[in-house]
C-alpha cells in the first residue's frame, strides 16, 4: 500500500539509505581490494618471484571480468533487485580471498581473482551501485552519485589497515582474515537493499506514488515523469551518443586502472617507502571525494558534457606531474588534480547515462557501457607493466596515457544527447 503524505512528510527519503548501504559496502569492496589489492603486488612478486607483469596480469583479468559481468550485473539488478546479488557476491568473494591465500602458481592466482571479482561486481562495484542510485533519484542524481563516489573516496582508510595486516603477518594469513571479514561486513547489509522508489510506494527523489499522490503533487508527478525518457537497450545500442560515452570510458578505465595498480610500486622505485607510497594513495582516495561530490553537485546544475570535457583536460595535467615526484612531497600537484579530475569522472559518467537514457533500463544500459569500457582496466595494468618489464621505468606508459587522455577529451565534444525514436 502506498504510503500518504502525511506518513512520510518528516521522515527520511529511503533513497537515501539506499545511497548509504550502497556507499559503506562499496569503501569495504573497494579499499581491500580495489585499491587494497596494489598492497599484495611487491610480497606476492618477493615471495613467488613473479615478473610485475604476470602479477598485474591478475588485476587485468579482474578488469576483464568486471566488464564481462558488469552487463549480467546490471540486468540482474533491473529484474531480480540488489539484495540477491549483495548476499551471493559477498559470499563469493570472502570465499575467493581464501582461496586466494593458498595459491602458490599464477593459474589458481588468476582464478582466485577472478572469484574475488565476481563477488565484489555483485555489491560493491558501480555496476551495481551507481544505476540502483540512479533508479531512485531524477532531479537530485547528480549530487545523490556524487555523495556515493565520494563516500568511496573513504576507502583509501583501509589502504594502511591492509598494508600492516601484510606486514604484520604476511599476505597469506591477511587473506585468511579479509574472507571471514567479508562475509560478517556484507551478507547481513544485503537485507537493507531496495529495488526502486515504485516498489516501496515513493516516487524518484521522494514523495508518496500512485494513490497517496495529494492532489497538489499530482502535476509535479506528472511532469517528472514525461520529462524522463526510457530508452529500449536495442535502441540505445543504435546511438552514437553511447558509443562516444563508451569510447571515452574506455580510454580513462586504460589510464586509471594502471595507474592504481602501479602507482605503489612506482613511487617505490623513485625512493619512497613502502608506508609513504601507501599513505599517498590513501590521500589520492581522499582527495577524489571532492572531485566525486563536487561534480555531482553540479551535473544537477550544469550540462554533464563539458563537465566530462573539463574533466578529460585536467587528467593528463595530473598524470605529468606524476612524472616529476622524486620526494613524497612532489605527488601534491598528482593529488590534487589527477584524483579531482579521476573522481569527478567516475560520478559524471553514471549521471549522463541516467539522464540520456531513463531509469527503467539503466541497470542493463549502464552495465553494458561500464561492461565495455572496462576492457579498457583489462589493457591498462598489462600495458604498463610490460612497458616497466622491457624499459625499467614506467615513464613512456604514463607519458602515453597522458597523450590519450588529452585526445579523448577532443572526443567528448562530439557527445550530444538521443532523441527517442530517431
């Protein structure tokens, strides 16, 4: 039964505390393994004695996998809901950490990440995430995405934790206590996920639906809903505007995947410490929470497109000044304008999507972008380890990627919004 106005004046929009659930399991997912997984490159290399490219082959095969789901992840979501896929991919994906602690050959190294993908796809990766957000705000997604990405920002605070749980007790048995961690964190959340405002007798950005519209609410109702357009898949697949957007993605999932995964041992070369190196991506995490919210804010307010284009210029900058660090002090300029530009991007994207295409198939449309474009984080971390392995240093990679990203940005002027049925 829908709920009336007067039940749910006062009360808080359950939007909300989907954007809430969604970004706690999202910094758990995204800081012990995401980010977290750069921590396990150099003891995995010194223990095996693995070349930087059959362990960055690991994280390429997640990319890999990550596109190969993130379509399945979204259908999912648009026809079962989030709580199946939250319970069956935290459970997976403690039970590949442990896996993953008693590999001893790349074979079962490569499957035990592709495990761990599997579950974090099924709750903590955007593919889940940003279009679920997407389905219960319209007017306020921009900032609704923008408080998730940067919540996602606080992952980095597990950097250090994961750091000195390898340090403190080896690789092996850190994974041994991250498994059983996953599945107390995550399984019991999974009961708190919604599918969308419809079902629980709202309307997107909040208010009562269907029979507890008042009738004062009634014309704002209609309005929000001719103003939203629900593409078909097959007829987004057909326009050019999704293949601009899939393209672009492409090539920023290339730059920031192999950044994330090299940047530890990078900045370990240059003369950093270990600890250093970890506490600067804990401050580049940090420090995307303001490009993540800040350009939230302001997709509801200006047009996403050159948002996207400021934000493609600002990423090559950022990757320059990477080149220059020799002291943990020179990454600042990289901090502050690489992680801004990388943050705003990963809200940007999700925001356009939505408002070009609807929110009935966003799941499934969204998916299949995130799906392709992250074959870009399969290329990526392969791409720079092999340039490390053949020259010794990481300077022609970066330099390459800093190239790339500028062309890309001449790419989203091209971007312009479909028009249903044309």
């Amino acid at each position: 039964m829908a709920s009336s106005s007067s039940e749910t004046k006062g009360k808080l929009f359950y939007g909300w505390w989907i954007v809430l659930f969604c970004s706690f399991l999202s910094v758990y997912a995204a800081g012990i393994f995401y980010y977290g997984f750069s921590t396990f490159v150099k003891p995995v290399a010194a223990e095996l004695g693995w070349s930087m490219t059959l362990i960055a082959g690991g994280f390429s095969i997640y990319r890999l996998e990550a596109g190969i789901a993130a379509p399945v992840v979204g259908w999912l979501l648009d026809r079962i809901g989030p709580a199946k896929l939250v319970f069956a991919g935290g459970l997976v994906m403690g039970g590949g950490f442990i896996f993953l602690s008693q590999i001893s050959t790349i074979l079962p190294f490569y499957a035990a990440v592709i495990i761990i993908s599997v579950g974090w796809s099924g709750f903590g990766g955007v593919a889940m995430g940003n279009p679920l957000i997407g389905k219960w705000f319209i007017k306020k997604r921009g900032a609704a995405l923008g408080i998730y990405g940067a919540a996602r920002g606080l992952s980095g605070l597990l950097i250090p934790a994961v750091a000195f749980l390898i340090a403190r007790y080896g690789w092996r048995t850190a994974l041994l206590i991250l498994g059983p961690l996953t599945w107390l964190v995550v399984l019991p959340s999974s009961f708190a996920f919604k599918h969308s405002p419809e079902r629980c007798g709202l309307l997107p950005d909040g208010g009562p639906a269907e029979n507890g519209v008042q009738p004062h609410d009634r014309q704002a109702a209609k309005t929000t809903s001719e103003q939203e357009v629900d593409f078909p898949i097959q007829k987004a697949l057909l326009t050019p505007a999704f293949w601009i957007l899939t393209i672009c993605l492409f090539s920023h999932q290339i730059t920031q995947s192999a950044i994330f995964v090299h940047l530890i041992p990078y900045l370990i070369d240059v003369g950093i410490t270990s600890e250093s190196a970890a506490s600067a991506v804990t401050f580049i995490t940090l420090t995307s929470m303001a490009g993540r919210y800040g350009f939230g804010w302001l997709g509801d307010r200006l047009n996403p497109k050159w948002l996207l284009f400021v934000l493609y210029i600002l990423q090559p900058v950022g990757i320059l000044s990477l080149l220059r660090v020799s002291h943990i002090l020179d990454i600042i300029p990289f901090v502050l304008v690489y992680s801004t530009a990388y943050g705003g991007t990963t809200v940007i994207k999700a925001v356009i999507t939505g408002n070009f295409y609807g929110r009935k198939n966003y799941g499934a449309i969204y998916g299949i972008i995130q799906g392709i474009s992250t074959m870009g984080g399969f290329l990526g971390p392969l791409i720079a380890g092999l340039v490390y392995d053949l020259k010794g240093s990481y300077y022609w990679a970066f330099t390459s990627f800093a190239f790339m990203m500028g062309l890309t940005a001449l790419l989203v002027l091209f971007l312009k919004r479909p028009v249903l049925g044309k």
